[in-house]
C-alpha cells in the first residue's frame, strides 16, 4: 500500500494561522506587536530567499518584521554591536541572525551574543543546554516542525525505535534530544556509522537530516515506518532545464512504497521551519511583555 503523505504545507498553514490569531490577541493585549528582528549579511541569494519569506511570513501573521542588512565585508565588531543593540530593544522579541555568515565571522560568537531569552532559532548554547536537561527555552525550528509532525501523525511516542540519520546542532542533535524526551528509543547515525541500512531499518521512526539527495533507499525501511525527510538537495539539471528538481534525502518513490508515512520534499518539513519561528516568536513577546500565552 502506498505510504500516507504528510502534508507539512497544509500543518504549518494552520499553524501560521493560529500564530497570527494569537498575535493578534498578544497585541491587543501588550500594546504592541510581537516583534521578529532578522539579520542578514552579505548578498548569498539562497539568504536573501530565505530572509524575503521570514518577512513575508511574520507580517502576515500579525507581527512585526525589522530587517537588517550588513555588507558582505561587515567587521564582525560592527555585527556585535548591531546584535547587542537588538537586544536591548524592548520592540524585539526574537532575533534571527541568517546563517552561514561569510568566512570571515564566526558565528559561534554572533550566536553566542544573542540574548538567550530572544534566540528564537535556539541556537544559542544556553537554549542547547535547556532542552538537554529538559528545561524549558527556545528549540531550533527545524527538528521541533518535525516533531510537530510526528505526533500528530504517530500520537504517543513511548518505545518506538526512532533513528536520527545526521548530528548537526540544528537538526540531528535536537531533533534526537527531542525524540527522547518523547520516551522513543533513539539512535543517532552520522557519516561514520557502520552499516547504516541495518540501523535505519530498526526504525519505526526515520528521521534523514543529511544532505545527500535521495541517500536512503526504500530497502533500508521497516514496513510501515514513518519516514521524515529533512533533507533539502537540487539534482542538477535535466537536458534544456534552468534547474534541477528539489529532492530530500530519501527516494521518496521507492520508499513511498514501503513506509507508512512520509513527507514529501517540498511541501514536508520545510514549510514548518518558518511557521515554527513565528511560533517561537510568539513565544517570546509573551514572556519578555510578562503577558500569558492563550493557547
Ligand atoms: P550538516 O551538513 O550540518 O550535517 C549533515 C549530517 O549528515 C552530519 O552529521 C553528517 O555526519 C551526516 N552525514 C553526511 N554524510 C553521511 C552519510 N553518507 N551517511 C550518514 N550520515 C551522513 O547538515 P544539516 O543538519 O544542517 O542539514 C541536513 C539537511 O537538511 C540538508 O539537506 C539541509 O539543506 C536540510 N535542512 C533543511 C531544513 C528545512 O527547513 N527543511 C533546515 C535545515 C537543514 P558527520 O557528522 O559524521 O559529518
């Protein structure tokens, strides 16, 4: 039987609908919008699409947008102090500084002077620290839309197999952190596991958060797994096309065939990313005003 699909577009829709409704409320009551602060530096053009739609997005869901932009040469001291003075402005909740940054900067340090308490992206250490102990604070967008995804798909998590294909700080490591806390029995895979088809085929839950197009196979799955997939890939382009097609990192139509549910790629996991940092932002303006989320 072909696998359900996961329809992340339409989730993050009704999410971002329901963000925008509280927005509304959380303005009314504050006297203020909800304010989301996006930093960007220098002209890379996958940036700048991103940063377009962040804007797009957090306006039409009742909140306010300030964009900033530094040359591509900006002084890492004149980024600093940019972030420093987001966060003394009361008219900023959340702070997102769009990465990767020019060679130059280190971002490590531009995360690190983000006030925790508007780091929206949960990047910033102290926010890492929180969810490995299991305090609450910010947790990166991407792994908590998944998250989102599978239990509204799967409900309770408790004892299934999940394995994690990937260990970066804004997916794998979270997104494992996340699954845990959920009481799934996690297992993360990187580039040095060994047999990684025997891993993944443990699973009840695959998670693939790589960067290789359509790496894992539909023989590498347990029947009836629920398979998402974070992957973003761009397949070099066909004879006489501008572009390549967007594939993720599983082979969505083999694995279609063998797995319960899948996301596919677009319209699965990435669609939430944004609709999970408009949440994020919500969050915050409520506990920087001292207001109660009505949710
Ligand atoms: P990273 O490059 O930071 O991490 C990739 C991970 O995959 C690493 O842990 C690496 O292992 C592992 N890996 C690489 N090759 C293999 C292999 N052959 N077998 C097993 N594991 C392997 O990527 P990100 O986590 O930032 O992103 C992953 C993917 O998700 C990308 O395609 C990215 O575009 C996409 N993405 C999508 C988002 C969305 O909104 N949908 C948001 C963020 C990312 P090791 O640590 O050993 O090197």
């Amino acid at each position: 039987m072909a696998a359900a699909i996961i329809d992340g577009k339409a989730f993050a829709a009704t999410l971002r609908e329901r963000v925008g409704d509280l927005a509304a409320r959380f303005a009314a009551a504050a006297g203020r919008k909800a304010g989301l602060a996006v930093v960007l530096v220098g002209d890379d053009a996958a940036s700048q699409v991103y940063v377009r739609s962040k804007n797009k997005a957090t306006l039409a869901a009742n909140m306010e947008s300030f964009e900033h932009r530094l040359p591509a040469d900006a002084a890492e001291a004149d980024l600093l102090a940019l972030v420093e003075q987001l966060n003394g402005d009361d008219t900023v909740d959340g702070i997102l500084v769009q990465l990767p940054l020019p060679d130059h900067l280190d971002e490590q340090a531009v995360i690190a002077a983000i006030s925790p308490d508007k780091d929206v992206d949960g990047f910033h250490v102290a926010n890492a620290g929180r969810l490995a102990v299991g305090q609450s604070g910010f947790v990166p967008c991407t792994p908590l839309g998944c998250m989102m995804l599978l239990t509204d798909r799967l409900g309770d998590l408790s004892g299934l197999e999940a394995v994690v294909i990937g260990r970066s700080n804004i997916v794998g490591k979270p997104m494992a952190q996340l699954l845990l806390d959920a009481n799934a029995t996690v297992t993360i895979a990187h580039s040095r596991t060994r047999d990684l088809p025997a891993v993944v085929r443990r699973a009840d839950i695959v998670v693939a958060a790589v960067g290789r197009a359509e790496m894992v196979k539909a023989d590498w799955l347990k029947d009836g797994a629920t398979v998402i997939d974070v992957g973003i890939n761009r397949l070099p382009p066909a004879d006489g096309a501008e572009k390549g097609r967007l594939v993720g990192d599983v082979d969505y139509a083999g694995a279609s065939s063998v797995a319960g549910a899948i996301t596919p790629v677009p319209g699965g996991v990435g669609p939430m990313t944004i609709a999970v940092l408009l949440r994020n932002t919500l969050v915050a303006a409520h506990r920087n005003a001292g207001v109660a989320l009505a949710e």
